[in-house]
C-alpha cells in the first residue's frame, strides 16, 4: 500500500527537507510504494532515483511528471532541479536531456551551437573540407601565378632546386582548385596539405622584410600567409 515520502534526508542526520513532488503538483509529499522505493520518492532519494532511471518504465514516469508540472505551470518543475535529486547529482549535461525530455524548449542559441554544425563537420569529414574559390589576386600576384603556369616562374633562378619546387606546387596548387566543386576527399586534403608546404617555403622569404618579391604578394592575395603589416603593392 503506498505511503507518504519522508523528504529529503539530510546526509549530516539533520531534520529531512519535506518533500513536495505530489503527482497533482500542489506541493504536498508524493506517495511511494513501500516495498519498492522505501521511504522517499524518487525526487527525494538518490537510490530511488537511480533504480527509476534503470527502468524503461521508471525514466517514462519520470519524464511523465516533469512535464505535466511544466504543462501545468507547477513550481514543481523547477524544484525538482533546484533542491531535487535529478539537481543534486546529475551534471548540467544531463539535465538539459532530462528538461528536453520533458519537453522543454532549449534557451541557448542553436545557430552557434555545436549541435547545429553536426551535419557540416560530418560533411566535411566524408567529402573533405572544400577547396574555396579563387581570390581576386593583386597586380604582382598574378604576374607570378602566370609565370608559373607558364614555366616561367623559376628562369630567374636557374638551377635552383628550391624555385623549381615552389614553381611545381603553385602550378599544382591551382590545377587541384580547378577540380572543385566535383573535387574528392583526397585531393581536397592534397590541396590543404600544399598550402602547408607553400607556407613553410614563402615565410622565410616574407621575414626577409621589404620589398617583397611577387610570390609573396600571392601567398598573401591567396592567404596562405598572414598579412605582413598591411601589405600594399608597391
């Protein structure tokens, strides 16, 4: 036969916290099956409420509760996560499931949650991260990029391994883009890794200070390297 809950009991031995998780939601004690959940409702004992939780059927009539209190306007709802067990022992994470569940609407701003990037960032993992459209390139920059697409880039500097490397991966760097936007996962993540590469070779160049030479005015067009100091073409 069920009985009144006892309350909250105070692990210090102190007088219980009455309970007030009546199933009507007026504030009087909930009533608790003796020889299921002993002398506190779920709401009230942590070992009750784990056993709830256990269960199907416990977290359904759980949720049940929760959100006839909301639906009703009961301060119920907000006691049970002020000074109630689900409040007491369950993280911020669980208790937003367990408010959701009761159907609650969310308060924080979906656009910047991390829920509401899922379906991009799982996009981007299968099909790669996309390759972007090509900048509008500065006067200097576009001289360099032509002179590399017609082997031209590398004259000034004959036999120098170093030119002929940087001359191939920017010719590279353009022939992976033109691919875009039926590009595949893998020369997605070449094209990311080429302008690592291109990176580490045009700092050093940049670092040298001005003037710079014309693949640094296109790492910059192309962002490959930070702007250095407000770079203005001379």
């Amino acid at each position: 036969m069920p009985h009144r809950c006892h309350g909250l009991e105070d692990p210090a031995g102190g007088t219980p916290r009455p309970c007030i998780f009546a199933a009507d939601g007026k504030g009087g004690p909930a009533e608790v099956k003796r020889t299921r959940d002993g002398k506190s409702c779920a709401f009230c004992c942590p070992d009750a409420f784990a056993r709830a939780c256990g269960s199907p059927a416990g977290k359904g009539n759980i949720t049940k509760h929760l959100k006839q209190w909301r639906e009703s306007g009961s301060p119920c709802y907000e006691a049970v996560f002020a000074f109630g067990i689900p409040g007491l022992v369950l993280p911020d994470a669980k208790q937003h499931d367990l408010r959701r569940r009761a159907g609650e609407v969310p308060t924080f701003n979906a656009s910047i949650s991390w829920l509401h990037k899922k379906k991009a960032r799982l996009k981007a993992f299968l099909h790669g991260k996309p390759i972007p459209d090509a900048p509008e390139l500065s006067q200097n920059g576009l001289h360099f990029a032509w002179q590399c697409r017609s082997g031209q880039g590398a004259r000034k500097v004959k036999g120098s391994y170093w030119a002929k490397m940087l001359q191939g991966q920017v010719q590279k760097h353009g022939q992976l883009r033109a691919r875009e936007p039926k590009a595949t996962r893998r020369v997605r993540q070449q094209w990311w890794s080429l302008r690592r590469q291109l990176k580490k070779l045009v700092l050093p160049i940049a670092a040298l200070g001005r003037p710079f030479p014309p693949v640094v005015a296109w790492a910059i067009d192309e962002k490959i390297i930070p702007d250095q100091e407000n770079y203005v073409e001379p």
